[in-house]
C-alpha cells in the first residue's frame, strides 16, 4: 500500500469508484496494483513501482525471446 492524497484518491475513485482505499485519521492508503498507479503518474512511490514493473516486464520478455530462440537473442 502507498500513501496517497485526498486529490490522488479521487481521481483514482473517479475513474475506479470500488478501489480499494485504505483511511486513517490523516492519511490514505492505495494497494499497489497497475491500473490505479498509472492514474497518479506524479507520486513518487507510485512513479517508481512502474518504473520496476515495466523493467521486470522487459526482462521477462527478453528472456522469452531467448527462450524461443534457442538462446540466440
């Protein structure tokens, strides 16, 4: 879960109004799934789980290539 604004949460509700949004008494949460992070591209924390995504994507792929390839890239 990262932490998000009172902004961030809407425009996640707007778009995904059953998102899973955790409160406490200052603060709001949101579970770390693709779909709401790229919504909030300017939080850090969020920027940088798909950052690592997209790279673990990548490198899954490139590794299928390998695969299908003999090995050869």
């Amino acid at each position: 879960m990262i932490q998000i604004t009172i902004s961030e949460a809407k425009i996640v509700r707007a778009k995904y109004p059953k998102a899973c949004i955790a409160k406490t008494r200052h603060k709001r949460y949101l579970e770390e799934s693709m779909r709401y992070l790229e919504l909030i591209p300017n939080n850090f924390e969020a920027s940088q789980i798909i950052e690592r995504e997209r790279f673990y994507a990548a490198k899954k792929m490139e590794n299928n290539k390998k695969a299908n390839n003999g090995g050869m890239a």
